[in-house]
C-alpha cells in the first residue's frame, strides 16, 4: 500500500481538488447544487490527477527521465517499489474508474460534459506518455491552466447549473494559475535533470533566473484577479477578502523561491499546493458569509 502512495502522490491531488470546491461552492451559493454530483465529480476530478501521476511515474521512468540525480521526492518506478508493468496496470485502472464516474457526470451534463472528460483523460495520459508528450513542448503549465483551472470550475459548475458564469470563469482562472505554480515549481526543481534528459519545459527554456519572477507572477496574478473583479462588481467582497489573505502567505513563498537550490524546492512544492487549496477554501467560506450576512 505505501508504495503505492508513493506512486499517487497524494500530496499533489490538492491540485485536482481545490477547483472542484470552488465551482462547487459557487454553485451552492446560487442555490443549484446535488451533492451526489459534487461528490462524483470530486471523486473523478482526483482520479483524472491519479492517472496523471501513475502515468508520469512510468513514462519518466522508461525515458530516463527519473536519473539516480533526481532531487524530488521518491517515485516507485525509480525507487523500484514497482515495477513498470504494475504501474502500467495502474494506469488503466484508474482510467477505467475515471471512465465510469464520468460517465455518471455525463448523464447530468450531457456532451458538453462528454467532449471534456474525454479531452482531459485524453491529455492526463499524453501529458508525459507517447512519442510526442505535451511536457517536452513547454506546455506543462498551460495544460494545467486548461484543465485544473478553466475546466474543472467552469465544468463543475455547470455541472450544477447548466450554465457558466463570468464568476467562474473569474475563478477558474484564478485557481488555474495557482495550479500552474505548483506545475512551475516542481519543472524550475528538474531544470538540470530534464535538460540533461532532453525533457523541454518552461522552466528549462527560460533557466532558474527568469524563473524568479514568472513563478511570483503566478502567485500574484491569481489574487489580483479576484481583487480585479471585486472592483468591477463581478466578486462580493468577503470572498475576495479571505481569499486575499493568501498574499501574504505567496510573497513569503516567492521569497524562498528566489534563493532555493536542489531540494529546497520540494518544501515550496508542497506549500503552493496548500496555498491553492487553502485559497479555495477561504473563498468559499467568504461566499457563504457573504451569503449569511444577507439573510
């Protein structure tokens, strides 16, 4: 069992998570919402993030990419805590369940649902796996922006709703670009080892130096986003405010960022998660002051 955690990465599923309770909780405070449909798209949402975990280990692993050099956290392929036909294995059976449980998505949300699980199960395995992986292309980050910003909150949403908001779009952006960060962090971490490995990422095309200021800029952006569409009347004010408080949390991650070296990366990995889930959280619990303070 614990190896294969170590294959799923649990740590990293708060990516997946953090958009589902937004476009959830958007979709409460519109008084539109199953709980058995948010319980199912959460459970296929973390799924989708399962498969692309398993598959990364495995491809990484068959092209050399996972070296002895290293410095992020042990992957089971590399370690040999399981072999590559296992992961395999994995693999599909976690695409299976995503399958089946977005087949019951797809039922409430009809084909556009359809169109847009089967384009990211599509590009959850093609992201490292394939002659021509999305990651060699310097797309990691905008992938993620794509499909655990703009399509896991505006699709969770609609979900509820049969209908997109500009709020969720507002804050399918939002979180997308906090879900980048975390994606950014852990390519600045493997600059040498994917270079060496031929693997092209943002972080290897622009080197550690440019890195600084794109990776601050994510943080940033995504808050002044939310304060953006306060200001023009689009966001209530007590979401925007908690959900601010994130700031102060992302310049002390952007301060360590600036001087982090080798595995010094993999404690600012795991804190830009928890500042994207962190920040889901609050705006949620703001929406449903908002709400409360209106009664």
């Amino acid at each position: 069992m614990e190896s294969w955690l170590i294959a799923i990465r649990p740590k990293t599923l708060f990516a997946a998570l953090s958009p589902l309770i937004l476009g959830n909780s958007l979709a409460f405070a519109h008084e539109s919402f199953s709980f058995f449909i948010a319980i199912t798209s959460v459970i296929c949402a973390l799924l989708l993030q399962i498969v692309v975990n398993l598959s990364n280990d495995y491809s990484d692993f068959i092209r050399g990419v996972d070296s002895p050099a290293r410095l992020g956290p042990a992957r089971a392929c590399q370690s040999g805590l399981l072999t590559p036909k296992q992961v395999k294995i994995g693999v599909y059976i976690s695409s299976s369940l995503a399958v089946l449980t977005g087949l019951i998505l797809v039922s409430s949300g009809g084909w556009p649902i359809f169109f847009c699980g089967l384009l990211s199960l599509i590009c959850a395995i093609c992201y490292s796996s394939g002659p021509r992986p999305l990651a060699d292309f310097a797309l990691g980050e905008v992938t993620v922006f794509i499909f655990f910003g703009l399509v896991a909150v505006t699709g969770s949403y609609y979900l509820q709703t049969q209908q997109i908001s500009l709020q969720s779009i507002v804050m399918a952006c939002s979180i997308g670009l906090l879900n980048s960060a975390i994606m950014f962090v852990n390519n600045t971490r493997d600059i040498v080892t994917d270079n060496n490995a031929g693997k092209v990422t943002l972080a290897v095309k622009l080197g550690k130096e440019m890195c600084i200021p794109v990776y601050r800029s994510l943080l940033y952006a995504a808050i002044a986003i939310t304060v953006t569409a306060f200001l023009l009347g689009v966001l209530p004010g007590w979401p925007v405010f908690l959900s601010g408080l994130c700031f102060i949390y992302a310049r002390k991650l952007a301060e360590k960022f600036e001087s982090a070296k080798g595995i010094e990366f993999n404690d600012i990995l795991n804190k830009t998660a928890l500042i994207t889930f962190i920040f889901s959280l609050l705006f949620s619990a703001g929406y449903f002051l908002d709400i409360h303070l209106q009664v």
